[in-house]
C-alpha cells in the first residue's frame, strides 16, 4: 500500500504541476493559439532539442522570424537572423573540433557576441564556460587550465590577460573596434552555411563561476532543465511576459543576467544590451525603448539613485513594470527609494550560483518587510538547520539549504556543497518570520566570536547604512588579543558630508548591543566590488591585516 500510495502522490504531483504550468505560461503569453503549421515546427523542435536556448531561439524564429531579439551597440539582430547566425557559428566550431561535452570559454561583456556564443555551444551540445571580465590575468590562466575548454571567444579588450593560456586553444575574436588580429567570430559566422544542426546527444551544459569573493572561483556545472516547471515557478513569482522588452544591465557572465537572457528565450523577448553599465545611459535605455523590464545587480540601484534629483527626473519610467535585483544583498532602505521614486517595480531574488534560486521577495513583500529575501517559488525547499543538523523553529537563526530542480551538479573540479536531507547548503545563515518570509542574517562562515558573543557582521552593515552620512558599507571581523575577534567597518559617506569614527560608533551602540560595535571603522573612497557588485572581502582582510593593530 505504501508503494501504491507513493505512486497516486506523484501522479496527483505530476498532474497538478502540469496544470500550474500551463496556467502559468498562459498567462506569459508563452503558450497560446498559433497557425498549425508553426505549432508543429514549435512542438517538434521542443521533442528534438528538449528544454535547451537552442530550442529558444529556433523556437521565437519559427513564431517571431522578423521581430527584433536583441539591441546592442553594433545595432539591432532579428530572432531569424541570430538563429541562422548561430547555425553558421556552430558549423565553424565543429569544423575546429568543438563537439558535445567540449567546453567553449566565453570571456565577453553584454553584447551579441556572448550571445551567439552561447547559442553555438548549445546546438552543438558544448559545454559554455563563463568567464569573470575582471579577471587578473593568473585567475585566467589558473581558470582555463583547470577547466581546459577547446576554444575561447574573448573581447579584444582581454587580449592582454591570455599570456600563459595555452597555445593549442582555439582563439576567437567576438569583439573589436579594429580590425581583428586572428580570427574573428564574425568571419566564422561568414564562413559556413546556416543549416540546421541535428540535436547533440546531451543536453546543453553551463558552467557559472562562483563570485570568488572570499576565494578562488569554482566552476559550477549546470544542465538544461528537463521541463518548463523551473521557468513557470520563477514567471508565477515575477510577472515577466512575452514580447516585451528587456534592458540588461547585469553581466550577462553572471546567474543573474545569464537568467534574463535564458527567460527571453521562451518569451520572445528584446534585449537591450550595453557592454559598460552607466547609471543615467541605463534610465535612457529603459526610455528610450519603453522598456518593461530591467534587469540589475543591487550596486547598480544604488549607483542610479546617487544621480542629482533632477537628472532622476529628467527621465520617463513609467513603461517598467520589473526592476529585477539579485546577485548581492539588497538594503531594505534602497529598494524602498527605489520604489518611492520608480513606483512598486522591485522584485528581489535570492539564491547562489550552487543552489540557483531560493526566495523570491514581490515589491509587496519588501513594502511589508523591508530586506526580506521573500518566500520560495513552487517546486523549491528552504529549511534552515543547525550545526548539528536540527530543523530550527520560525524565528531562530539556521543555516540555509535550498532544493529544487535547478540546483548544480557539483564542482567542475570536483567537490560538492554540503547537503542534509538532499537540500544543499546556500552558505548564508538566516531566519524565517512568521509569515514564511526568508531574512539573510549573513555568510555562514562571517559569524565572529567577540567576548564570547556571537555577531554576524550583516546586522551591523544594514544598521550602519541606514546612516545618513552612509553611502556604502562593509563589516569583517578581525582577531583581536583581547576579544578573539572584533568588527572593523569599512565606510564611504556621502560627498560633502563630515562624520567621526566615534558617531558611527555611537550610532551601533544606540541601536543595537554595545559588544556589536565595531572597535574600527576606517573611511575609503569606494569599496571592492567585483563586477556583479559583491563587495570583495579578502581584499578588505588583505588591508586589515596590513594596518596596524588596536
């Protein structure tokens, strides 16, 4: 009977996600009534190439073969035209050598050149490894000897960074503002016919970099899902729609705008791409081509609303209906501005490049909890444990681990994260309130032990940002003879704007525990950041353990 009835569950499962999925889609505008003859190309395709962004684009150019896929700084590319590209470009790859399971590294800022990449690995059942555009020359070396891809499509700009790569890589050049030296992609796009390719047989993988913030970059494999369940749970939580327009201001290297560019796919949707973010050329874009969606790292928010008032203003807004953050935390008080002066666009998702998503936070959401992770979307687990592997009460602090059908596949280079019950470990402590909404109390492995007390250098962060000298803030704990441990801040504060180490001191000690009270704060011009906005902590270890001590 117990097997009898594990079987009648899953089928109600299947049956009821079934139901949750096409409703969903539906109303995205992704499924719905076409002509016979191009819902036959679309479901033989989807049979073929299964849930892939090759079948993405073969997909939209079927349905949308003359509307606009993408906008870039060389122009505008057709989804037809971006698909027949993509052909030619995987023909040239295969003629290389380049097959299923090879790795392709893809070194690129926004711009179709990542794209078609991408789209070429994919047909060909390839392997896309993204690489980090801030990468120092040995992370590159380092990067590309442990992962050891055939090919690597790079901006010129990087040349410089390629000494001690090695030479029986194949290099290809995707953009330039020369002539190129060597070969370039749009001379292998030239170069073959655009025939269609027959579906590879594995399933396309992705390989995102960790943001390498405390350490060395891990490359963290991940498959082309299975069905549409993983998409469907993500649009049910925030409202993107077909033929829309998105301006892409998150590097597309990274989960997040890799995501926006994978959800297009399905959506027929626009990208609009720029290769550098600039905060007031980002609010020109979302005007200029009435976009409704914006897709961004938290840093990026900041960075536009530091702009003069009347530059804010001077701007038109009212097209957007989602400006999508993730990638870094999200201060309560920044999307609260956000949504003052934009209107309730905000949605906040949190998740890591292992476990993929976790929670999502709606613009109501952070209206009624102000730097909530928000809640997870259907198919996904979220339970926070103790050190000993205890399920924790509503309300205490735990460890979080996150399952669902996204989660990666382990470390290229071999290891997993940590798992309990299936669910892997995001490595952020957090609680969850009564209402079920997710808050990241910080990194599992930032908790210090100062005097005995256990502080979590976050609480301190968001206290300290809620400033009004504060620009940006970053807390680390460091040893301390007397203590063990004890906080340093690292702080920017606003042009113009005079404050002590002592005011900020007594600002902690008027708020929260006196023993949370950073024994130094040190004021800087800007913070590390990488180029998704993380703050880079090493660096600020680095500079901590250069000073002299207290």
């Amino acid at each position: 009977m117990g097997t009898l009835g594990s079987i009648v569950a899953n089928v109600r499962k299947s049956v009821s996600d079934a139901v949750f999925e096409a409703k969903v889609l539906r109303e995205a505008g992704i499924l719905g009534i076409s002509r016979p003859d191009r819902a036959a190309k679309v479901a033989t395709t989807f049979l073929r190439w299964g849930a892939s962004p090759a079948t993405g684009v073969a997909t939209a150019a079927h349905k949308y073969p003359h509307e606009t896929m993408l906008i870039d700084e060389r122009g505008s590319l057709s989804f037809e035209r971006v698909h027949r590209r993509t052909n030619a470009l995987a023909h040239s790859l295969a003629a290389m050598g380049v097959g299923p399971g090879d790795g392709v590294g893809i070194m690129c800022r926004n711009h179709r050149g990542f794209i078609e990449s991408t789209l070429a690995a994919a047909k060909l059942g390839a392997s896309a490894l993204y690489l980090n555009t801030m990468f120092s020359g040995p992370q590159l070396v380092d990067v590309m000897r442990r992962e050891g891809p055939k090919a690597l499509v790079y901006d010129e700009e990087f040349a410089g960074l390629l000494d001690g790569v090695d030479e029986g890589i194949e290099r290809i050049v995707a953009w330039t503002d020369r002539e190129p030296e060597g070969q370039s992609l749009e001379a292998l796009i030239a170069a073959s016919g655009d025939s269609n390719l027959k579906p590879p047989p594995d399933k396309a993988r992705f390989v995102v970099l960790t943001s390498g913030t405390t350490g060395t970059p891990k490359g963290a494999q991940r498959s082309s899902p299975d069905g549409l369940l993983a998409m469907a749970a993500l649009i049910d939580k925030i409202p993107y729609r077909s033929r829309e327009t998105m301006v892409i201001a998150a590097p597309l290297f990274h989960s997040w705008g890799f995501f926006h560019f994978v959800i297009s796919l399905p959506t027929a949707s626009t990208m609009v791409l720029r290769r550098r973010f600039d905060p007031e050329a980002t609010l020109r874009a979302v005007e200029d081509h009435r976009a409704q969606v914006l897709a961004v790292v938290p840093v990026m928010l900041q960075r536009i609303l530091r702009l003069p008032p009347e530059t804010l203003d001077a701007h038109d807004l009212s097209s957007l209906r989602i400006t999508s953050a993730s990638g870094s935390t999200l201060p309560g008080e920044l999307a609260i501005e956000w949504m003052d002066r934009f209107g309730d666009t905000i949605y906040n998702l949190y998740g890591s490049t292992e476990v993929a998503y976790a929670t999502v936070a709606t613009p109501e959401d952070l209206r009624a909890a102000p730097g909530t992770a928000g809640k997870p979307p259907r198919g996904t687990v979220v339970r926070l444990y103790d050190e000993a592997g205890r399920e924790v009460p509503t309300g205490e602090v735990g460890r979080i681990f996150v399952g669902n059908e996204m989660s990666f596949e382990g470390y290229t280079g071999g290891g997993n994260k940590e798992a309990i019950e299936g669910l892997l470990c995001s490595g952020d402590v957090g609680h969850i309130d009564p209402e079920g909404r997710l808050f990241i109390d910080g990194r599992d492995d930032e908790m210090i032990v100062s005097g005995g007390e256990n502080v979590f250098p976050r609480e301190v962060e968001d206290l300290l940002a809620d400033h009004e000298a504060v620009v940006e803030v970053a807390v680390i704990g460091v040893e301390d003879e007397e203590f063990g441990q004890r906080l340093k801040a690292f702080v920017v504060v606003s042009e113009g704007v005079e404050v002590s180490e002592g005011d900020l001191q007594a600002h902690v000690k008027a708020n929260l525990a006196s023993y949370k009270a950073p024994r130094e704060v040190e004021f800087l011009d800007e913070l590390p950041r990488n180029a998704t906005g993380k703050v880079l902590k090493r660096e600020l270890w680095e500079r901590a353990d250069k000073s002299p001590s207290r």
